[in-house]
C-alpha cells in the first residue's frame, strides 16, 4: 500500500514522498477503506511544517478528509457495511491508497455527492456551520463579510450563509477570484484591502453583523472598524500570517463581540452538539443543497503539486487528491 509520508519537519513541503506503507491490524471496531479521494487542506501543509497545534508523531501521512470504500470491518462495527461509501474524517492520514480507522470516525457520504466532492465538504462546511451558526449566531436578514471567500471554508462561509438568508459581501484578492464568487452568488465582492468604507456604504452605515474571518492581519484590523453595533467578529485563522491583536475599548464602544469558531474541537468539548453539527450538514448535502467547488484534481502520485497549489493560494475552493474508485 502506498501512501505520502513525512519523515521530518519542514517548511519545503517538496519533501515528503510517495512510499510503501504497511498498515496496521485492524481491531474489533476499525475499518479499512480503499480511499478514493482526499482533500487538501491548510493544516496538512502546517503539520509538515510543524506550524500546526496538532503535532503529529513521525513519520505521519498528511490528509484531515477524504472519501473512500469499506473493504473490512471489525466484528464489532455496525454503523457502515462492507461496499459502503464513507466520508472520512481524521485529523491526518487521508494521502494514502488504504487507512484503518476507527468506525466511529466515518459515516455514509451522501448520494448527492461524487467522490471529490464528498472528500471535501466535510471540514469546510462545518468550520462555516459552526463559525456562523454556533458562534456568529447568524440570522436571516442580516450582512455577513466573509474574507478568504474563495478558499475552501470561505467559499462554504458564503454558500451556507445565502442559504441561511444573509445578505453576503465576500472579499477575495485578485479579479478572477472575484469573478467566481459573484457567479457563485455573493451579493457584493470586493478587494481584501480598502473594504472598511464599501461594507459601510452597503449597509447604510450600520457595518456587517457578523464578519468570518480566516485571513487575520490587517483584514482583522480593517473588520473592526466596519462591523455593526452588536455584531459578531468570527475567528478562523491566520491565512495572512500575522496573528492581530485588538484593544479592548473597541467591543466595549461597538458593542461587539470576538469569538473563535474550530469546528473540530467544538464536537470534541460538546460531543451532543458536534453530532448534531454535522448531521445538519449532513443533510444539506443529501439534499443537494451544498455546492462545493473542485478546483483541480491531482493523482496520489502528484500530491506534492496539490499541496503547492494550496501554497500559492491558487485554489479557489478545493484542491483534491484522487486515489481512483469510481
């Protein structure tokens, strides 16, 4: 069985390779899947660099997400069968032709969904869920600023947010990403930089109700000072690279609150409520009402290139690695 294996931290993520891995037995409530399909996501990149929160022990397979088919399952896995679709969520080891899993950690991936699609609405649409409705408590009617908007959980951020009745204004960093997000159905695009006075202009001076940001740096600064009176200024991560800071006088004179939305953790610390979580997007998907988007494909061979894409901040919406399978 092959499988992409970091041996060491680096920032050159050029260095990881495509070895023969052997996998480990499988217990009584494990499965073995044949993957079809993972996503690339930022925290990939971040543990092969050591940047992450989670650090992996080495050597580690990178990958958070993915799709793949139950080929074994232990004697005491009842949730999915032999010849079942899953989506797969770990928090690494997805870049790889097989993986043990707990059967816990998979669930039967929606019929509305190809194989790349379901390795990659998982994590981004829950981070939005979770970001918009757990913590920014959107409601319909109001403005969302959405930052990073064409980035996997920024466009999932702005596909979720119409779909719970939001006005959406997305900021994205170059014209042809624009372009996408205004087919795409953002009411209002703008440049990332300079967006303080057109989110005030659009909203009659009130200023957004809840921001979601993945960008941080001045996009945060710049969000303070264009957000409504009782809004919500939802943290994501740190795209942009510098980690902001704010003085307190300014929620106390605006009336907002800052809040930090990690899906994962969220379903970690409130199991009842994470379920519940991903049940909702769950059955948006099975209704078809997601639209996650594939920006380019790469084989298990290629994974360095996926991952570079992520890198150039190429990608809008998702780069996917695809293993074969249907």
């Amino acid at each position: 069985m092959k499988a992409i294996l970091c041996r060491a931290i680096s920032d050159d993520i050029a260095s990881v390779k495509l070895e023969d891995l052997a996998l480990p037995p499988l217990g009584p409530a494990d499965v073995r899947l044949k993957m079809r399909a993972a996503s690339v996501n930022f925290p990939d990149l971040l543990m092969i660099q050591g940047k992450y929160q989670l650090k992996p022990p080495l050597p580690f397979t990178p990958g958070k997400e993915g799709c793949g088919e139950v080929v074994e399952k232990g004697a005491a896995v009842s949730n999915v069968d032999i010849g079942d679709r899953v989506v797969a969520g770990m928090r690494y080891g997805a870049y790889a032709e097989e993986v043990v899993v707990p059967a816990a950690t998979v669930r039967k991936a929606p019929a509305a969904l190809n194989d790349a699609e379901v390795a990659s609405y998982g994590a981004a649409y829950l981070t939005a869920w979770v970001g918009l409705v757990c913590r920014g408590l959107l409601q319909k009617g109001e403005t969302l600023l959405v930052h990073g908007a064409s980035g996997g959980v920024g466009l999932a951020a702005v596909d979720l947010g119409k779909q719970l009745g939001a006005t959406v204004i997305a900021t994205a960093s170059t014209p042809q990403k624009r372009a996408f997000l205004k087919d795409y159905g953002a009411d209002h695009v703008l440049e990332p930089a300079g967006f303080r006075e057109p989110v005030k202009e659009l909203t009659g001076g009130r200023g957004a109700n809840v921001v979601y940001d993945p960008v941080g740096g001045d996009v945060f600064d710049e969000s303070v000072r264009c957000i409504a009176f009782d809004g919500r200024l939802v943290v994501i991560g740190f795209a942009g690279g510098r980690i902001p800071t704010i003085s307190v006088n300014m929620p106390l004179i605006k009336g907002f609150s800052v809040v930090g939305a990690r899906a994962g953790e969220y379903g970690r610390q409130f199991p009842e409520r994470g379920k519940a979580n991903i049940a909702a997007i769950d059955t948006l998907a099975a209704e078809g009402k997601l639209r996650p988007h594939i920006h380019a494909r790469f084989p298990l061979s290629e994974a360095v290139a996926a991952m570079q894409t992520l890198a150039r901040r190429e990608v809008i919406g998702k780069t996917v690695i695809e293993m074969g399978g249907g």
